[in-house]
C-alpha cells in the first residue's frame, strides 16, 4: 500500500451507542498532513413504504484551526444545560464574510 492509500484511511476511528443513534468520531489525514476529525450521526429509521430499515447519516468535518473555537463553544452549550446561566460568546477573529466570493474565482478567465 503506498503512502496515498494509508491516508485515505482513518487514524482513528470510535463508534459511541447512543440509543437509536450512534456517533462516529474519525480522526484522518490531509494530503499536507493536517489531521481532521470527521463526526458521524447515524440514525436507523424505519421505511414505511418499502418496509424495511435504512440509516441516515450526518456528517461534520473539524479541522484543526477550529478545535479550541469548536471546544469552547460546545463547553458553553454544556455549561448552559448544566447551570442555565448563558456563558461569554466565543471571541474569535474571523476574517470569512458569507458576502464575500472566493477571490480566486476572480482570476479565471471564463471566456472560451
């Protein structure tokens, strides 16, 4: 197996049972060698028509620049539940505006 297909696969890999869910924490690879960490819900659901059963999968990916931003936030969403006090915001200097279009799209010339 060449270095390309061992990072394809995943580091890491736990499966937590949760009742009718269950959440997969994956830990893979960038080509650049950066570690993500993917989240998967899987749920199995009933098919009313065909009669049988199916999962239905989310799936998040983390990468590594957000784990402190994504920790903090989830640690104040638990914070909330547990206290009912709403904690501080997450600061975070973000330089992504949704309004904003790839820069790099700029530079391509579309005319053929």
């Amino acid at each position: 197996m060449d270095n390309k297909e061992q990072r394809k696969e995943e580091l890491y890999s736990q499966a937590i049972p949760a009742g009718k869910r269950r959440y997969f924490f994956d830990v893979k690879e960038t080509r650049g060698g950066d570690k993500f960490i993917t989240i998967t819900e899987s749920r199995k659901l009933f098919d009313n028509r065909t009669g049988e059963f199916y999962f239905e999968k989310n799936k998040m990916f983390l990468y590594k620049e957000d784990f402190d931003k994504f920790r903090q936030g989830f640690e104040n969403a638990l914070s909330f539940i547990e206290t009912g006090i709403v904690p501080p915001p997450v600061v975070v200097e973000d330089t992504w505006r949704p309004d904003e279009v790839d820069s790099k799209l700029d530079d391509i010339d579309f005319k053929f």
